[in-house]
C-alpha cells in the first residue's frame, strides 16, 4: 500500500496520460478520467514541434515515441504556390493520435495506474491532488478544425503547410504509410456537407483547389475524418485555485505545430511540485501557485507572439504582406519558428 498521496487527473488527452504515467511510475497512486475511450481520432496536427529531449526524458516517453516519424523539411504555400522552403533546426515528430492516445493509455495502466474511460467528472469543486488536463475550453468560435488521412499522396516534403483563405492547412507523413491533412477553417454556417465531402469542400472555398483535387485522388480513410468546431486561442485564464494543464491552459494556434509539445511541457512543468505534494513536502496552495509560475514562464512570450502571428496566417491581405516581406528575403522565418517553439 503507498504512503503517497493519491492524484486524480481529469482529462486523458497527452497531458494527462503523459503526467499520470510518469507520476504512477515514480509511485503515486493515479487516476484519469477520460470522457472518450481509446483508440480514437482527433483533430490535430500530428506532427510535435519544439519538444526537447529533456521533456522526452522527464516523462519517459523515450520507448512510446521511439518509431515515430523525424521530419526536417517544410514547404510552405499561398493558394497552391509553393512561396518558401526551409528546414527545421530540430526534427518534428510524427505519429497519428490514433495510436499514440492509446500507447500512453496501455503504458499507463501497465505501470499499475487506474483508468476511467467513459467518465467525466462534473463536481466543480478542485479538492487537493485533482489535476484539471480538460482540453480546450469550449467557446463561440468563428474557427472549425477538419482533419482526415489518406494513402497515396506524394508530399513534396516532410511537411507542407498551405494558406489559404480564412484558413491554414498542415499534411505531415505519419505511420502505415499514410499523411495526415489537418485544418483550420472559418466556419461556413450556410455551407451545407457531408461528412466525407467536408474537408474538400472548404479547402475548395479557401482557393486551395488544386490541394483539394489532389486529396481526392488520393485513398481517403473515411473512419479517420474527424471535425471540431468552437476553437478559440486566446490567452491563459489562471483559475486560482486549480492546477491546469494542456489546452486546460492555453490553446496555441495550430501553424506553430506546437501544441503537442505545450500538452507534453505542462505535464513536465507540473511534475516535480505534484511529485512533492504526493510526499507530503508541501500542500496544495503551494503546487498550484508554482505551477502556474512555471507555466506562464514557459509559455507566455510563445503564445503571445503566435496571437500576434495568427492574423498574418489566415486573411488575405496579411497574408500578401507574408508573401511580400518572404520574396525580399525580409522574413525572418527561421527566428519566429525558434520563437514560437521554446
């Protein structure tokens, strides 16, 4: 029987899973709560940015991560033309949520840790040792998130990112062969579709015609499509008396590919003080207040300059001052890159 305190976490998503495995690993007894059951899709990017090996390490993700894709080359695009290349000081690692959910979900409760599929907490109090790992906030939005996997498509480098109108769309090659197609719309309220026409047809309205022909020559893995809607990015709104972590912290704004490495980063950020609250070293109020602290030192700049670089990403005629600045060699792309990633 432990002498720790035990830890409920609410949420298993990648900041949960991750910080409940490494807690139950160094033996703390652990819950998560998770509304959803795994394997599942989700909308997301796929590809993790800026995570450093010391996060990797912290967490011991080192064998979950091991077969996961390496990617250095990006192509950027405007409306189907290619406008920049550039390589990526340190690799993207590239694995589908499908799987890697359900990997930390298996090593998880291997470690002895307790999962609660199918359950989701609606007492509003936060008693000591409940970590809120919740995802995004949910919110009117005028942003959908589409995403969907096909076979047979040729990328033209490890990872393209296409602008379009009122939208961003990222491909990265993943496992089994297949890419991901990841994206962000402005919503169409009177754009009436199916389900397996959805991603097509936005990419059509945001003038990526050519991108949309060919995913639809492509092999489409219909049980992939995924859609979320009510995406907002804004700032982080401390709770006071609450440890949060993941998009239950801040949401950053999918073209930095970096909000896999936030969701890994607060686990890391929140370990230690939660491993101290488990051995009796200090109380509550103590491990909220430092983990928030490590937070907003972690990721403040980072996801204030993605808020600002947002704009310049979807509308058009940001978009053609992008476009500008990068043909005169004016674009410090590599700098904002390393910016929005540490």
């Amino acid at each position: 029987m432990s002498s720790l305190r035990p830890i409920e976490i609410l949420g298993g998503g990648l900041a949960g899973l991750s910080l409940g495995l490494a807690l139950q690993r160094a033996g703390v007894p652990t819950t998560i709560f998770e509304a959803g059951h795994y394997p599942r899709h989700r909308v997301c990017g796929e590809f993790i940015a800026g995570l450093k090996e010391k996060t990797i390490e912290a967490l011991g993700l080192e064998e979950i991560l091991s077969d996961a894709q390496r990617h250095h080359g990006v192509n950027w695009y405007r409306r189907d033309r290619l406008v920049r290349q550039q390589t990526l000081s340190n690799p993207a690692i590239a694995l589908s949520r499908f799987a890697l959910d359900a990997r930390l979900a298996e090593a998880f409760e291997k470690a002895g840790g307790r999962l609660m599929l199918g359950s989701r907490i609606t007492d509003k109090t936060t008693p000591p040792g409940r970590v809120h790992a919740t995802g995004r906030r949910r919110a009117a939005s005028a942003w959908l998130g589409l995403k969907l996997h096909v076979r047979g498509f040729s990328l033209a480098n490890d990872l393209e990112f296409h602008l379009g109108n009122q939208a961003y769309v990222g491909l990265c090659g993943i496992e089994r062969e297949e890419v991901n197609v990841c994206g962000l719309f402005h919503l169409e309220r009177g754009l009436t579709v199916s389900r397996s026409s959805a991603l097509l047809r936005y990419l059509a309205n945001a003038g990526l015609e050519t991108l949309a022909e060919k995913i639809a020559a492509a092999e489409i893995d219909e049980a992939s499509f995924s859609a979320v809607a009510g995406l907002t990015f804004d700032r982080p709104k401390g709770v006071p008396d609450r440890v949060c972590l993941g998009d239950a912290y801040a949401m950053i704004p999918p073209f930095t590919g970096n909000g896999m490495a936030i969701a890994f980063q607060s686990a890391e950020c929140a370990l230690s003080p939660l491993l101290a609250w488990a051995q009796g070293q200090c109380e509550w109020p103590e491990v909220v207040a430092v983990v928030a602290a490590a937070l907003r030192m972690r990721f403040q700049r980072r996801l204030a300059l993605a808020s600002r670089l947002h704009p310049f990403l979807l509308s058009p005629g940001p978009q053609s001052l992008f476009d500008v600045a990068n043909r005169a060699g004016l674009l410090p792309l590599r700098s904002i890159v390393n910016a929005v990633h540490t």
